[in-house]
C-alpha cells in the first residue's frame, strides 16, 4: 500500500524492460537525427551531383550550336538525356525517410525538454 503523499511515477506499474527513460529517449534522438541528416547529405549530394550533369550537357549543347560546327568538322553533336539523370536521382523514399528521421529527433529533444 502506498501512502497518499507519494506522486505517481507515469510507467510505474509497467514491466521495467517497456519504460522508456530520458537516457534511453535522448540516444534514440541522437540516433534518428544522425541517420536523418546522413540520408539528407547523401540524397543531396546526389542530387547536385545529377545537376551539375545536366548543366554540363546543357553548356556543351549551347557551346556546340554556338559553335556551328567548325570545331568538330561540320558536325554539330547535340547531347539529350539531361533530365533522366536528374529523376534518377530524385529517390523521394530516402529524402522523405531523412526528414521524418530528423523531424522524430527534434520531437524526442522537445519532449525531453519539458520532461526534465
């Protein structure tokens, strides 16, 4: 029996391997936001790397057109395909993925603040 002073401990009557406590919640935290920001940087990094592509491509072609053909004989190479490097990076599962993973972190971080 438990004297009518004491304040209930939220999870008090749960088994000890389902309680989650602030150490546990600020690794997950730590966690999510490393895996997030580590799916951002790379689903960016491929996405700026598909884009300086296409630009590439883009300049040759304007360079080529502007040229008239004189440097390459009378033949004027015309490069397409651009924008299918761009979608092919575009992989939205893992762009979504990092941002409900950081968005999980800053949520866990918040809630431990009022926590404490």
């Amino acid at each position: 029996m438990r004297p009518q002073h004491v304040q209930r401990v939220p999870g008090e009557d749960l088994p000890p391997e389902l309680v989650v406590n602030p150490h546990t919640m600020r690794i997950m935290a730590a966690v999510l936001g490393l895996v997030g920001s580590g799916l951002l940087a790379w689903r960016v990094t491929g996405l700026l790397k598909a884009l300086a592509s296409a630009i590439q491509i883009h300049e040759t072609n304007i360079l080529s057109l502007a040229d008239g053909g004189r440097s390459t004989g009378g033949n004027v190479p015309v490069f397409t395909g651009a924008p299918k490097h761009v979608k092919q990076a575009e992989r939205r599962g893992l762009l979504v993925t990092g941002f409900v993973c950081m968005i999980a972190s800053a949520s866990i971080q918040c809630l431990l603040l009022f926590w404490s």
